[in-house]
C-alpha cells in the first residue's frame, strides 16, 4: 500500500476532489489507528518527559527528588535551570501550605475574632494613610490642636482659699524671679549662693528648671514668663550634647514638661523638641531585652547601667516609668516606635515570675533575669506602679492590661508590704528578699494619692477600702511632718526601735521640697473634700516659708528635727514643677484640670487622656484625639 494512501492530508492531485466519506473502511480503520498513537504520543510526552514530570511531582506532590536537587546544586547549565524551576517550585509549595496554614487557624477562630481582626487591619489601613497626608515644616504630620478642657482654672468662690491659692502664685513667682535673676538657662538655682547649679543627672542639657517649669507658668496664668521660657526653649534647648543623662529624669522633667507644655498651650515649638528629645532617647533600648539602660551618651547612642545596681540591673522605677510619655510621642510624631519599646517593657515583665506577686527593683537587660530581690514602692519602684495605673486611666480607660497589672501588683503590696503600727499609723515597707525593713520613705508617702485615684476603678468592691487605706497612708506622711521641729518631712521614716513616723538615722533627716506628701493631700482633697487636707497643706506652706525661703529663692535643709534650718543650697526644679503645682490645684476648684481628662505624669506634668482602640496595638497609634 502507497504512503500516499495512508495520508489523506497530503493525498495526490488525483485524489483532489475526492471527499472522506469516500474513504474505505479499511483505510478509515487504518487513520482511527495512527490518530490514537498520535494522541497516545503526545500523553506520553506531558507525563513521562523528565521536566514534566518534575513540574507535576513539584505542584501536586512532595516529591523528594525536588527537595534532594533544591538543597545541592550543580554547575551545568541545566541544572542552572533545574535549579531555578526548584525554588520557583519551592516558594510555590510555601506559599501554598502559608495558605493552608493560615485557612486552618481562620477556621479555628471564633467570628468575633475575625471580625476584630478585619476591624483592625481596617483601622490600620486608613491611620497608615492618614499619616502618609499632609506634614508640617518639621517634617510632623499636620494635626488640629484643640485645648483639653480645665487647661486654666478661676478664682475659688471662698475668701480664704482664695487668698491661700493667689499665696501660692506668689511663692511661684518669688521661686521663678529668682532662678531668672540668679540661675537663668542652668539647669538649676542655688538660693543660698545665687548662683547656677547642674546636676549631672542630665548631662550638658540645659535649662532643667524652664522645662520643669512651663506647665505651672501656665496654669497660674503667668504668661509673660511662660512666653519668655517658650523664647529660650525655641533659642536655647539644645539636645545635640555629647553627654551622657539619665533616661527617666530626662524623660519625666524634659519629655513630660515639653509634652505638657505643648497640650496646655498648643505651641508647636514644645511637641517638635518633645518629639526630637524621644528620638534621642530611642538607642538607650538597644539591649538584647529591650529593657533600656539607665544611662545613655546622647551623642554615641551608648548606654549603661548604673555601677551600683545589683548585678548591672536596670531600676524598675526608671524603665517602669517612660509609658506615658512614649504613648503621646507615638501619638504626636505618627512614629509607632515609641509605643512599641514601652508595651515591650511589659512582654518582658509578663513572662516572668513574681516573687509573691511583687515585682524586684532590679532587672538585668541582658539576661532578662531579676537582680536583688528588694521592693520597694518608693525609691526604684514607686512610679512604675502608678504608671500602671495612669496608662490606664489615660488610654479612656481601654488598656486593660495596664489595669489588671497594676490592682494585682496593688493585692500584692497589700498582703506583703502594708502594716500598721503599734500606734496605729499605717505604712508601707520595704522587702528584702523576703524580709521586711519597717522603713517608709518620703517618695513612698505618693502612694496615697495614687491608691485615692485608683480606688473608684479597683475590682470587687475594694474601692472603700483602698479609700481608706489611702487616707491613712495620707494621715501617716502628715504625722511624718507633724513629728520633727521644722513641720516637714524627713526624707525616710522607720516603725522600729520605739519610734514611729520619725528618721533615726543621720543621713534620712533632710528634706529637699519634694512633692509626695502634698501630692496626696491634693488628691485626697479632690476625691473628699475633707478641709483637713487643705489644713494639712496649709501648715507645709507655712514651714515651707519659714525654714525654707531665703533671699535668693527655697532650699532644702539638712535635719528637719534640727531647731533652725540648716540649708542644702539647692532649689530643686520638681519644687516649681510638683510642690508649688499640687499646692495650687489643692486650693483650686476641682474643674481646673479635672481628672477624666487630664493625668499627671510622675514629674506632675499634666497629660490630656487619649481616646485610642486599644493601647496594646502599636499599629493603632493614631492622630491625637483629645477628651
Ligand atoms: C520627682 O522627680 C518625681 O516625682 C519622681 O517620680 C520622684 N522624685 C522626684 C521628686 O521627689
């Protein structure tokens, strides 16, 4: 039989007009035949040629062969491509179980959940576009600044408080003239020498008392010298030094002040130096924890510890107590970084084991491990416990962690720290390792006004009771000043050896115009209106004036059981930032910066509560929308 007949397709001239259906059946048998090898054929070569088979193993199956030639590979060409077919096949398979993966836990999740989450990458979605909007000459994005309410106060309605605030002003303004005339751009005021003064707690940065300074100017309505610190803060505060500061003083005198001193008045100026500052501050986090260092070179980004704490630890009460600055920071510059360093302070914390429910003073950055353990709810631990608290009144209360950390830690300090006297005086002391020094502290007496303010919010019906327990902590500081010849406070106070409320050693005898003791009577007084609070402020003014205002501003003295003052030299800028701010707001009305819209930070610079989703979400880190 001629090929030709075999081919229909390239059939003869002869054959031109002939059509298949005058094919024979024997040669329509014989095309059937060679159409199914043809078909046959091309199967054959889709399965059973080498790289098909490969593509095919590699989609749908686990082959080994593709796993082995992933891992080693060759020189030839070839395999070259082989190569590059496998990690194509590879990221396909990844991607592929990823898909698997992330089906499974979708499925396990309950539809609440996924409807969160859909919320969440919503919100994220539209903050990250807001952000990416307009930006202002400092490179900020733009936002509209709206006064929180009670930003400024009026004159109370009663002569004498009356009389007693506008006496308040003027020690204000007495402390404030005389570090203008005597001290103007140091750090702080030598009253007695009249001269500037540094510690070097804040390195070469100047103009501690300015910054400190700023929000009480404002809110005592001295606006003249408010404008006159605005001008040195634009023209002077410099942040470029080579010097090594404290973290938490930088970040609760200068962060706080700045931050405060921009919500209270709007300037521009204070939410740029606040933001600058905050990013100065950003390497001293740079540890294998993420718990940052106590000291930090703002020039070279290094830090340390302090050489005194227990096995290179960092202190409780200075990593404890950057939270709520960090919030705002992250709110005011878009940048969520701030946000992100302090909610990691509190994975580290959350994953470790509490002695008794209480937390150590001291933590090693490298190792994540407590050091010593010794607690305190004063010196190296107190405002890490009222920061729990504050971040969560200041979130509009949304930061339930925040909530839940700080009335546990509060359970705890109660059934291990808290103790009455013979006398009847309630303290809270110190433990060592399981041992207890029946010590209290000056910085501890904040814990009245710290438990008053928590006390409405504290779980099952505990709010009388932490009531109480805050007046007499409150009662307690009074007769610590109430017990020595100049009517204030000793630095730290003991209930042992047959003494009570009262220094029985040398060096805890001075008194340095801190805050803590008024502090508590300002609160106090708000959630009371007990008079005895108002009286009980009245009589600090009093020895204040008496024993601690010379010609050249207030000073601390040296014994506070001495019969006349021996002065230390130096006016502390927390005097005119705490002490004259909380005497103030104690003879002010209750609507002058009230407490469901403003918080104070533990250097009493007041920040305006955020209403955000949910503080715990860095993403969520938005605009500021003030309460
Ligand atoms: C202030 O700087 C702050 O109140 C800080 O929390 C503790 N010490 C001083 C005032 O005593």
């Amino acid at each position: 039989m001629p090929v030709a007949t075999l081919l229909p397709f390239t059939a003869t001239p002869s054959r031109k007009s002939a059509s298949p259906t005058s094919f024979r059946l024997t040669e329509k048998f014989i095309l059937l035949l060679v159409f199914s090898a043809f078909i046959t054929l091309c199967f054959g070569a889709i399965f059973f040629l080498p790289d098909s088979s490969k593509l095919l193993s590699g989609v749908f199956f686990h082959s080994s062969a593709v796993e082995t030639n992933t891992r080693t590979g060759t020189d030839s060409v070839s395999n070259i491509a082989i190569g590059t077919d496998e990690k194509i096949l590879a990221k396909i398979r990844k991607d592929h179980e990823k898909a698997l993966v992330e089906a499974k836990d979708t499925l396990q999740k309950r539809p609440d959940e996924i409807k969160q989450e859909i919320q969440n990458d919503k919100e994220k979605v539209s903050q990250e576009n807001r952000w990416k909007g307009a930006r202002n000459d400092n490179n900020l994005p733009v936002i509209e600044y709206v006064r929180p309410p009670g930003a400024t106060g009026h004159e109370p309605a009663d002569p004498e408080t009356k009389e007693r605030r506008a006496k308040i002003k003027e020690m204000m303004k007495f402390a404030w003239d005389s570090y203008k005339r005597y001290a103007w751009g140091s750090n702080e005021l030598r009253p007695v020498s009249k001269q500037g003064h540094s510690s070097n707690l804040f390195g070469s940065i100047k103009g501690a008392t300015i910054v400190d300074a700023l929000d009480t100017l404002y809110i005592m309505e001295m606006y003249e010298d408010f404008d006159m610190a605005t001008e040195w803060v634009e023209k002077n505060l410099d942040f470029n030094v080579n010097a090594e500061v404290s973290v938490f003083e930088v970040n609760i005198r200068f962060v706080g002040g700045l931050l405060s001193a921009y919500y209270l008045s709007g300037k521009e100026v204070f939410r740029k130096k606040a933001i600058e500052l905050g990013e100065k501050l950003l390497p001293a986090f740079k540890t294998p924890t993420g718990i940052p260092w106590a000291l930090l070179n703002l020039k070279s980004g290094i830090g340390r510890n302090w050489p005194w704490a227990s096995g290179g630890s960092s202190i409780l009460a200075e990593y404890g107590t950057l939270h709520l600055e960090f919030m705002h920071l992250s709110k005011l510059s878009g940048n969520p970084a701030f946000a992100e360093k302090v909610m990691n302070i509190r994975k580290v914390l959350n994953r470790l084991d509490k002695p008794q429910g209480l937390y150590p003073n001291y933590l090693n950055p490298n190792s994540g491990q407590w050091g010593q353990h010794h607690v305190s709810v004063g010196g190296l631990g107190d405002s890490f416990y009222e920061y729990l608290l504050k971040a969560w009144l200041m979130s509009d209360k949304t930061d339930d962690e925040g909530k839940k950390l700080y009335y546990d830690a509060l359970k705890a300090i109660e059934t291990s720290l808290i103790r009455k006297s013979s006398g009847g005086l309630t303290y809270i002391a110190e433990w060592k390792g399981g041992l207890l020094e029946h010590k209290m502290g000056h910085l501890t007496c904040f814990a009245g006004g710290m438990i008053a303010l928590g006390a409405d919010g504290a779980p099952e019906d505990q709010t009388g009771h932490q009531m109480e327990q805050a007046a007499e902590i409150a009662r307690t500081c009074h007769e610590s000043y109430a017990r020595t010849t100049l009517k204030l406070g000793p630095e730290a106070f003991r209930f042992d050896g047959g003494v009570e409320a009262i220094a029985t050693r040398q060096n805890e005898k001075y008194f340095i115009l801190r805050p803590e003791v008024i502090e508590t009577y300002m609160y106090m007084w708000r959630f009371t209106h007990d008079p005895k609070y108002r009286d009980w402020g009245w009589e600090a003014v009093q020895a204040l004036e008496k024993y601690c205002r010379v010609d050249g501003g207030y000073s601390g003295v040296r014994d506070v059981y001495a019969s006349s003052p021996n002065h230390d030299d130096v006016q502390q800028s927390f005097y005119l930032a705490e002490t004259l701010k909380y005497l103030y707001l104690l003879f002010s009305d209750d609507d002058h910066l009230p407490f469901d819209h403003w918080v104070f930070n533990t250097e009493a610079h007041p920040l305006p509560c955020l209403v955000i989703s949910s503080t715990t979400l860095p993403s969520s880190v938005g605009p500021p929308v003030l309460q």
